[in-house]
C-alpha cells in the first residue's frame, strides 16, 4: 500500500498540476476487460494492467479516463493504493462508448511474443498505435528489411521489443517484448506519434461517409477518442491526405480526364464528353459533358425553356461549373449539360454555347422557339446572340428584383414592383409604373437599365410557362458545396450518380401515375375547372366563346389556344376562362394543356437510362495508344495554372428563400400603411 498527496498548486509554482483532486482509478486485468468491453467499449480503461505504477502514473491514467471530471474543484485526496484502488469510481463515472471509426482498441491486446505480421510497415503502424493509447513515446532504435527495434523513450524504462523477418516469407514475428514501463510516460494530451499519417488514418472511415467532415470536429473527436491532442492545421492535412488516399488527388483527377471522356462515350454512345488543354504544358482549359439520356429527354418531350448559370468552385485549383438545365413535365430541373473551365469569362460562355449548339444540332428547327433564362451577363448575352439569335433571351426575376431591392430601398415601392412584374396585360403593367413613378422618379432609368420587354410577363415575348427565376442557381450551389474538395473526376462522378438516381427514382414515379397530365399540372387544372363554374359562356361560333364575369369579359378561342387574359398562352395550361369554354361543349380540359405537362412526356424524358462506367482501374492509362474523339487519352493533362489563394475562403450563403418570390407586404385600403389590411385597420371608417 502506498499513500501519497497530491498538494493544490501554489502561487508562485511554475509547475502545471492538474487538479487539486484525484481521483484513484483501478485498472483492470486483461481477463475482466475482455469480459466488459463488449458491453461499454471503454477503450480509455485498456491501459497496462500488470505495471507497477508510480503515483505520477496513476494520476495520468485518471486524467485519460475522464478529463472533463478533473475539471471540477473538491477536497484533496489524502491517500491512494496504486495497486488496486477505487472500483466504485469507474463503475459511477463510466465513459461513453466511442466511435469505431475512431478506435484503437484492437491494437493493444493482441501484442505477444511469436505474434506475425504481413510487413514491417504494419509492425510500425500497430505500435505507434499502441504507444498512443497506452501515452507513451515510442523511439525506433532500428529498422530495415528484416528487423524492427523499438523501446520507450524514456531513460531507464526497460519496455522494448523486437521484431525480425521470418526467413522464406515476407512476414514479421515478435521475438523479444518487455511489456513492463516504469516511466511516467506522457503528462499531456500531446503526443509525437500522433502524426498526419495517423490521422489520416483515424479519420478515413469518417472521411469516406462524410467528405465534409470539417477538421474542426477532426481535432475534437480524436481528442474525446484517444485523449490525444493535435492542432487544426494537423486535421487538415491529415484529411487532405486522407480524401486523397480514397478519392485520389487533384493533379491525378486532371491526369485521368482523357480516358474518363473515352469511358463516357464507351459506356453511353451518343453522349459528348470532351476535355481541352491549352499551352506547351497542356494545362486544364475546359471540360464539356452531356450524356445521351439527357440530350433525347430534352429533345423529344422537354419543353423549351432553358436555364443558364455559373457557380464558382473553391477547390484547390478554383475553376467554375457552368450548366444549362431544362425542366420536365412536373416542374423539376432537368440538367443537359455541364461544363467546368478554368475561369468564367466571355470567351468560355461563347464556347459552351456553341457546344451546346453542336450537342441540339437540327433538332432546333424543328422544335418551336426556344427561351432562355439567365442573369443575362455580357458574355452570356454575346453567346446567346451569336449561336441562338433566334431564341428569346430573358433576365432571372430574382436577378432583377434583388437590384431594385437593392436600389430603392423601399417595402412599397417593392410591392408594387412585383404587381407589375405579374400584370398580364401592358395596361395593368404600365398602371403600376404610374403608381411607382409618383412615389419615385429614379425609377424611370431603372426601368429603361432593365427593360420589361425582358422580364415582365406583359412584354416578354418568350413562353417560360410559368417559370421567372432560375432554379439551376440552387443545384449549381448544392454541386459546388459538396464536391468543391474532391478532384474533378471524382466531382462529374458525383453528378452522374445523382442524375442517375434521380432519372431512375422520375422513372418509376412515372410509370404509377395513370392520369393523362403530371400531377402538378393536374392540381392547376382541377382549379381552373372549379374557377370555371361562376362564369356565364356565351358562344359565338364553333371555336369562339364569350366569357362572362362580374369584372370583366374575356374571349376564348380553343382551336389557337388563346385567351384574351394571356394565362392560356403564358403557362401553357387552360386559365379557368378556357375551361368554361371547353367544358360547355362538352371537351376534355386535359387534353388541351400543352404536350409537355403530359405523363406521357414525363416518361419519355426519362426513358433513357445513364449507363454507369467501371473503375478506374479498368481504364486506359495515357500513353496506351487509344484514340477518342475531341479527348485523345494519349495527352497528359496538368492542372490549370489558377491555384487558391492563402487563407480562409469567403463563404457565400445562399439560402433556399432567395429563389422564391418574396412574401408581399400587405398595404392598407383605408390608411394606405404597408403592414396591415383594412380590416384589421384601426382607424375609424
């Protein structure tokens, strides 16, 4: 029995003491620790049982047993048996069970004399391992091809072992192990063998489920683990090493473009898939891909709208993603083609459009005028003008209602923007920016900066069926966020297993709808139908109809699908004043909706599977003689000369609300006050 005091710290004393309380902790035998580490999976408690300990050494023990418990303030503890000691403690204040991905515990029990492993290289990896848990430093005395030498670094402490090459085979056999330590071994939560490869290795199983595992929670989960210490920049590095060694890095990703381009077209002909080099040293200039799938859906029942936008990737080499995306029959986003250059500039606009001019090739003279939609920046305008100038071209709303937010200033002012951003009819539009221009004249050279006739469903010549802003800004965001850290073939196989999932997921939904329209097309419908019940129809001749209602007379001609109120013509599905027509002579509405809201269509949008394309090992590497197409794998393609600049990247939150229309401020009848209607008004009437 030994008894000692651990003394509070004085003033002066320059010596760091952990707590003035200890608490005694028992350390169990090997055989009860097997019997309770299924149960608890404490793997702070596998520490060296047979060891004589000093009462430096329990003190140790008691701190990695439970840190956070040391924390608190009590009265000193007069005496401690350091051979047994304090069994109520651990069973009161168990630890909780630690993340397997995060556990050492297999390392320490299995280190015995006549033990084998398969090369040096994992001989030094499991005692580094067991040095860690058991916090002490490990030194290497010697080793080669054909021993292993290690002992504590500690002067006087006589734990060492030996391990030599087994002859005629390539493995390891413990020869000599002194398992006893009578250091005080490591005081801290540092330690040397907690290097980047180790952390690498700790992290890899977490790294893999979640590439965005921040080295924030790295550093503080092998903290609460191991009881080990290690700095931000060591649970970077140890990740960065970490996503490498699964994903492959950033110099190998570009490396392998050529021969994934020639995988793409092997495994889904009739898709485009090129890469382009620029410069002596073939550096990354840009990458186009469309698969097949994407290209015939869009073709042969997407409607024609496309949506253009750019998303700036923060990689360790930078670049942007650029993507044109359709939409389907149910409204959802339907990508056709993704590009990645170097920097976003007008010149790499104007050559995404003429690859997406290629990739439709006759099929736009046969389909009707296309409309598209983007922040319609000068290098985009350019290349529209110049490969679709027969397309209508029109702004993103949110684009346009953020920069008159922005500009006024103004909650009045806002609502009315978007009453006449919505007004059908030039009249109902040219009446609200009366109203505007009396609260304020700046608005005048707004408008004639953002001219209505690209914007404002009363002027926009285009059809976008119902669709203002540019739904592809929050997939490219989503796309940028989570594959900005891994190499550029790793990123496009990101996408292609989401459009995969997404087209097989559309696919089957599809085929359990048996109405004849999608179903949000259908809900539009049911409305309008029911609107159509208060109307008087007064039928003119056999395709003309007179609609009646208490605010105004609209009229309807069902063979060009046209009413005068412009919904009709402006969302593609029949207003309620055409369903009134229709339904008083006896007519399906459905089947007067545009082809595109069909579940037909939907089907046929994705009746194309994405074929999936086999592992990298099994591609040709470059210099292997095989031709491509535009993508020859006999180039090797180096990283772009852009590289991201020191520090901590700006973040940008875009938030889901910004795609939507803001929520209109509700403005007074009898006070004109925004905020408040005029039934809940308080002034007298």
């Amino acid at each position: 029995m030994c008894h000692w005091v651990v003394k509070p710290k004085r003033k002066n004393q320059k010596k760091k003491v952990l707590s003035s309380l200890v608490y005694p902790l028992e350390l169990p035998d090997s055989e009860s620790l097997e019997r309770r580490r299924p149960e608890t999976g404490k793997h702070h408690q596998l520490s060296r049982s047979t060891i004589p300990l000093s009462p430096t050494r329990c003190l140790q023990y008691t701190f990695l047993a439970n840190f956070q418990s040391l924390s608190g303030c009590g009265e000193p503890l007069e005496s401690c048996d350091t051979s047994g000691t304090a069994r109520g403690y651990m069973e009161d204040h168990s630890l909780p069970a630690p993340d397997t991905s995060l556990s050492l515990t297999e390392y320490v029990l299995d280190l015995a004399i006549g033990q084998e492993f398969p090369d040096v290289e994992t001989c030094r990896r499991r005692l580094k391992n067991i040095a860690l848990v058991q916090h002490f430093d490990l030194r290497i005395v010697k080793s080669d091809r054909s021993r292993f030498i290690a002992k504590c670094s500690k002067e006087g402490c006589p734990w060492r072992v030996h391990v030599a090459k087994c002859p005629g085979v390539p493995t390891f056999t413990v020869r000599t192990l002194h398992g006893e330590h009578t250091c005080e071994g490591v005081l801290n939560l540092h330690h040397q063998q907690a290097s980047v490869g180790w952390v690498a290795r700790s992290v890899e199983a977490r790294v893999r489920d979640n590439p965005r595992y921040k080295p924030k929670e790295i550093l503080q989960d092998i903290r609460d683990q191991h009881g080990v210490a290690v700095s931000y920049m060591q649970a970077w590095r140890g990740k960065e090493r970490s996503m490498a060694a699964l994903h492959g890095t950033f110099e190998e990703g570009y490396r392998l473009l050529p021969a994934y381009c020639e995988q793409i077209r092997k495994t889904n002909p009739g898709s485009i898939a090129s890469v382009f080099a620029i410069g002596q040293e073939n550096c990354f200039h840009r990458l186009f891909i469309s698969y097949r799938a994407s290209i015939y859906g869009f073709i042969h029942a997407c409607r024609p709208l496309l949506e253009l936008d750019r998303a700036h990737l923060k990689g360790k080499y930078l670049g942007s993603l650029l993507c044109a995306a359709a939409v389907d029959a149910d409204d959802a986003l339907f990508p056709l083609a993704i590009a990645i250059v170097d920097v976003e500039s007008d010149e790499n606009w104007m050559w995404f459009m003429s690859e997406l001019r290629k990739l439709l090739g006759v099929s736009t003279d046969n389909m009707p005028r296309l409309t598209i939609l983007s922040e319609r920046q000068r290098g985009v305008v350019e290349a529209v003008e110049t490969h679709f100038p027969s397309a209508f071209h029109g702004f993103c709303l949110r684009y346009v209602s953020e920069n008159f937010r922005d500009t006024f200033k103004n909650a009045k002012l806002v609502n009315i923007f978007w009453n006449a951003v919505y007004a059908l009819t030039a009249v109902e539009f040219d009446s609200k920016i009366a109203e505007m221009a009396e609260i304020s004249q700046d608005v005048i050279p707004w408008f004639q900066h953002f001219p209505p006739q690209l914007w404002a469903v009363a002027y926009f010549e285009g059809v976008r069926y119902g669709h203002f802003t540019l739904g592809v800004t929050e997939l490219l965001y989503n796309w940028a966020l989570e594959c900005h850290e891994l190499p550029i073939v790793q990123m496009m196989e990101h996408i292609r297993h989401q459009l995969s999932s997404w087209y097989n997921d559309r696919r089957d939904m599809g085929m359990r709808w048996a109405s004849i329209l999608v179903p949000s097309a259908e809900k539009r419908v049911l409305e309008a139908m029911a609107d159509a019940r208060c109307y008087q129809v007064l039928r003119a001749n056999e395709v003309e109809f007179e609609i009646v209602s208490t605010e105004r007379t609209n009229i309807v001609d069902i063979q060009t699908r046209v009413c005068s109120c412009r919904r009709w013509h402006i969302y593609g599905l029949p207003c309620a004043h055409a369903a009134a027509a229709l339904m008083s002579c006896g007519h399906n509405v459905h089947l007067f909706a545009e082809p595109w809201f069909t579940v037909a269509s939907y089907r046929e949008s994705y009746s194309q599977m994405i074929n999936p394309i086999p592992d990298k090992s099994l591609w040709k590497e470059p210099g292997e003689g095989t031709e491509g197409g535009s993508a020859n794998v006999d180039i090797t393609i180096r990283p772009p000369k852009t590289r991201r600049p020191p520090g901590r990247p700006k973040k940008k939150v875009l938030r889901v609300e910004n795609f939507k229309r803001p929520k209109r401020v509700v403005q007074c009848g009898r006070c004109h006050m925004l905020g408040h209607s005029q039934k809940k008004c308080t002034l007298p009437s």
